[in-house]
C-alpha cells in the first residue's frame, strides 16, 4: 500500500475500519504519519470516527499517536516472541 500511495500524483485517501488495521509495524506507522504531513495521504478510521489529514487538529493527531504507541506496547512484544 505504502508503495502504491507514493507513487502517486495526487492526494490519496485511506479508509480503514479501525486504527490497528492500517499498521502492520511501527516503521510503517512513522511512514504513514509522515504521508499525512507532506499531504500525500489522508487516513479515515471508520470506527473511531477519525480523520487524520495535515489539516488534523491537536487531539486529533494525539488520539492517533497514542493509539500508534498501544500498539507498539503491545504487539512488539508478542510478536518478538514467536
């Protein structure tokens, strides 16, 4: 996907049922916030209601950033331990 959404000329737009479906890994998740902020990409979360675009508000951006650290909190760990 990643591959795909910077090969284009034009703002994409990403919607996805819930946060920790779009992010397979963290890295991809610092790529993804760095998409949004160059206005490359803009992420819509189904469940969460959430918009995230370069245009985001503070809380926004927050709630997303938090949800990106759960998840690295708590899948890391597991996934290393397979």
């Amino acid at each position: 996907m990643l591959s795909f959404v910077k090969q284009q000329k034009t703002k994409v737009i990403i919607v996805a049922d819930c946060i920790d479906r779009i992010q397979r890994s963290f890295r991809e998740s610092i790529e993804l916030s760095d998409l949004v902020h160059q206005n490359k990409i803009e992420i819509h979360f189904v469940r969460e209601n959430l918009i995230i675009s370069s245009e985001s508000n503070l809380t926004n951006l927050s709630y997303f950033a938090t949800c990106i650290m759960v998840f690295v909190v708590t899948y890391v760990p597991l996934f290393s331990s397979i």
